[in-house]
C-alpha cells in the first residue's frame, strides 16, 4: 500500500499550516511511521526553519514541475535527509511562485505532483505538503495529490472567513475529480481561557460535524521559541502542551486510518 498523503492547506496565512507539516511530520516519526514533508511555499519558511536556505540550495520541489521531468531522478535529488531530522525533506524555493506562467500551456497541470508522488509512495507511510497560503496551480496539485487535506482553522472568527475560499476550491475540484475530496479540519492556536474562541470551536463542530479532528491546538508560546531555534517543539520540549497535543493529532490520524 502507498503513502497517505495529506494536503496542509488553508488559504489563510499565519493559522499553523507549516508548524503542522514539521510539528505533525516528526510525531508521525516518534511513532515509527516513514515521513516525507515537502515545503509548497515560494515563501520557504518550512525550508528556512529547517535551516535549508533557498539561496543555498539547488534542487527544490521546484524540479518537480519541469516539463521533462524523470521522477525518480528529480526525487533522488530533492529529497534531503539528514541526522537529527526524523523524517525526510523536500525544501521549497522562491520561483515556485512563478509556476502559474510557466505551466500555463502545460496539459494536465494539475496531475503533476501526484503523478511525482506515485513514483515515492511505497517508500513512505506518509507525505506531508506543506501548502501556499493562496489559489493556484500549486495549491490544486496538492489537493489532487492528497489522500485529505488538512485544513489548520485558528479559532477566531476572521479565520472563518478564510475557509470559505478554501471550501469553494474543494467544490470546483470536484467537479472535476472522480471522486470527492476529502478534508478534515484542525482547530489551532485555540485559548479555553477566551470565550470567542470558546463560541469559534463549537461554531466549527456543528458546522463540521466529523470531519473536525478530536485533537485541538492549544495556543503555546514554545511554538514559536521552536520556530526561533530552528528546531520543532518536541525537540525543544516534548513535555509541553503543543508536543503533546500534536502526538495525540498523528494518533488520531493513524487511528482514523486502520478504523
Ligand atoms: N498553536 C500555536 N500556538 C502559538 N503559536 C503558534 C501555534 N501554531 C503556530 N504558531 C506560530 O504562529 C506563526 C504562524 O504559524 P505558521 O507559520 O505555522 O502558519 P502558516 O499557516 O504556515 O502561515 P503562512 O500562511 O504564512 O504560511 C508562527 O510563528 C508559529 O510559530
Ligand atoms: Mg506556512
């Protein structure tokens, strides 16, 4: 059986997409799974926080979407391992933002990375991508790659606003897909102590029902000393809050899968 690949997407910027795909990325790790994280941002923060600077490196995802690309050979490229780094990575690059011309002629655009992924599957039990805050070729690769997106929702009510765009790409994508896309969603960066994001998580269990993960993201400031180091937060402190609650997440996912 190949990878499950997840699709870490929302359109808004700044709600935990890429803390989840590193973050989710090296619990899935503790618990033995095979990972690769693949950074879809032009913006490389993934990339960066992992110390892979895209002035310094030469093949990114990037390589994927060139027209005479040999997957394999390009995979064998891009994806960086390295000791101390529980799971495998593929670092992003600023031109990727330029993909929107250069595919513009190019037939099936949107099959791209999942045709790049089947190539890999069998050696991962889990893909992560790490996606763009914003509509576009890249965003629509990774969501017809995935098995689910992982759709981060911060518990405030502006985020609200931000999933309905989302919501409309899911739609007009399946019209096109053979099947329907699947999607669940995870509350993050939530306050219990604050009652609008008391009233916020309650609004998206109704609206959701089952396709909300049990699993919430508390707000924890070690995310962000993590992010400053260069680390991910289990690596800092796997006792606080926010490296629990993300091992208790890759559980839920792995549970979700078998049942
Ligand atoms: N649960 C949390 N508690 C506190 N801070 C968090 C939490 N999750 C993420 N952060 C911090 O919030 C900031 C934004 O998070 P992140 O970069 O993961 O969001 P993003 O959705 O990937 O943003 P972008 O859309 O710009 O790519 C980062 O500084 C991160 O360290
Ligand atoms: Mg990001």
């Amino acid at each position: 059986m190949g990878a499950k690949v997840l699709a870490i997407a929302n359109q808004k910027g700044g709600v935990g997409k890429t803390t989840t795909a590193l973050t989710l990325g090296e619990s899935l790790s503790r618990l033995s799974k095979k990972v690769l994280v693949v950074d879809l941002d032009p913006h490389a923060n993934a990339s960066v926080q992992l110390s892979y600077f895209p002035e310094n490196v030469q093949h990114t995802a990037h390589d994927l979407f060139f027209d005479d690309a040999n997957y394999s050979e390009v995979w064998n490229k891009i994806i960086k391992k390295r000791e101390g780094l529980s799971f495998d990575f593929v670092p992003a690059c600023i031109r990727l933002s330029e993909l929107e011309v250069d595919l513009k002629e190019r037939k099936h655009k949107g099959m791209i990375l999942s045709n790049a992924i089947d190539e890999i599957s069998e050696y991962y039990d889990y893909v992560l991508l790490d996606c763009p805050p914003h509509v576009g070729v890249l965003l629509v690769n990774a969501i017809v790659a995935s098995s689910f997106v992982l759709i981060p929702i911060q518990t405030d009510f502006l985020a609200l606003y931000g999933i309905r765009l989302l919501f409309d790409t899911i739609k007009m994508l399946n019209k096109v897909m053979p099947s329907p896309v699947r999607f669940r969603a995870l509350p993050t960066m939530y306050d219990g102590r604050a009652g609008a994001c008391r009233k916020i998580l309650n609004l998206i269990r109704r609206k959701l029902g089952d396709r909300v993960f049990s699993t919430v993201i508390h707000i924890d400031t070690k995310f962000r000393e993590a992010c400053a180091s260069g680390k991910v937060i289990l690596d800092i402190d796997p006792r606080s809050r926010g490296s629990l609650e993300y091992m208790q997440l890759a559980r839920e996912i792995i549970r979700n899968e078998d049942s």
